[in-house]
C-alpha cells in the first residue's frame, strides 16, 4: 500500500529534480518554469494601456456614482430622522453605510490594487529563493 502512495507522490513532483519526494517544498526546475509561466510581460501590458485607461475611467465613474448615491442616502436618512419617520438609533441602517463607506474608500483609494501588487511581489520574491 506505501509503494502506492509514494509512487503518487514521485508523478506529481515529477519536475522537481532536487528532491523528488517533496510536493511541499519544491525547488530547481520546477520553479524556474512557475516563473516563466506567471511572470507579467511588460510588452503585454504596454500594448492595452489603451484598456487599462477604458476600464480605469468606468471605474472613477462608478465610484464617484456609488459616493453620491452614498451621501444620498445618508442626507435621506438624516432628513427622515428629523421628521420623525426614522430613529437615529437604527442599527441595521448603520452597519450597511459604514461597511459601504469602507468598500468605499477601498476602491476610491485605490488600497486594493496596491494589496494585489504587493501579493504579486511576494509570490515573485518567493519564487527567486
């Protein structure tokens, strides 16, 4: 039954020269072609600015629709509370606009393409050891 087992283990790591029993820590060759085949081309990249601006201005767009929308809301409820037709104690109200200002401010601030960039240099400094 283990001669099943590590022959399993010696298919799946087959590219990994240097230590053909270990699926966890793999080195050698095996890194060298992950590296070629995930890295960014820069060439790629250059060649859709041309998109990369499109889909950067769809999404200024939409974020500044989703802030008005936000103060909108928050003006409405506000107008709502001193009419007497909401309480300003309305938790549930509360909790959505505080976790929509947060997505908010995320995209606005432009926090998570900077959280996947550095993902991305991670995974690159990883892959140079």
């Amino acid at each position: 039954m283990n001669d099943y087992y590590d022959l399993k283990i010696k298919n799946i790591c087959a590219n990994c020269e240097d230590q053909p029993g270990s699926v966890v820590n793999p080195s050698g060759k095996y890194l060298s072609d992950i590296k070629k085949i995930y890295t960014v081309d820069d060439g790629v990249v250059e060649s859709f600015d041309w998109f990369l601006l499109f889909l950067g201005t769809i999404g200024t767009i939409l974020c500044t629709a989703c802030f008005i929308w936000w103060i909108l809301k928050i003006t409405t409820f506000i107008f709502h509370v001193s009419r007497g037709a909401e309480t300003i104690r309305n938790r549930q109200f509360w909790i959505r606009m505080g976790g929509a200002f947060l997505l908010l401010i995320i995209f606005m601030s432009g926090s998570l393409i900077v959280f996947v960039s550095e993902i991305y240099n991670l995974i690159a400094y990883w892959g140079a050891q």
